[in-house]
C-alpha cells in the first residue's frame, strides 16, 4: 500500500473518531434532540458501524459502551496503519 493511500486512511479514520467522539459527548447531553441536524448527521454517520458492535456485546444494562469500542478500535486501526507506512 502506498504511502500516499495510507495517510488518506489515516485521515479518513482520525475524522471518523472525531464524529464518534462527538456522538459519545452528545450521549452525555441528557436533553439533546436527535432530530436536530447536527445529531441526526451525528447519529446517521456512527450507527453502521456502532450496530454490529452493539450486538456483539453483552447488554450492560443501561450503558452502551460500543462508541468507546469502536473509538479504541479506530485509534488501534490508526496505529497499525502508521506503523505500517513506516
């Protein structure tokens, strides 16, 4: 893989963590209206890939940690892709 494709993968993923960063602080807002088109962007961008994960892990009650994992995963992902174009 070229450098040049890497660094554009990089990038990609860096502003993709972003949105789901933003999504993990917004959960946080307890009055926060979805429908509202920064959140509604917000949430139709992570829930693809938010939804398998949501599945794959165990329901922990109220708490749905599968921004954090997939946040971790992007920066993992980021990481070895760094790590890769040398």
């Amino acid at each position: 893989m070229s450098a040049e494709v890497i660094r554009m993968l990089v990038t990609i993923i860096q502003l993709y963590s972003y949105v789901v960063l933003a999504r993990i602080i917004l959960s946080w807002i307890p009055n926060f209206n979805r429908s509202h088109p920064i959140g509604r962007f917000i949430y139709q961008v992570t829930d693809p890939v938010l939804e398998p994960v949501r599945r794959a892990l165990p329901p922990l009650g109220m708490v749905d940690i599968s921004p954090i994992i997939v946040f971790f995963g992007l920066r993992i992902l980021k990481f070895l892709l760094l790590r890769l174009s040398g």
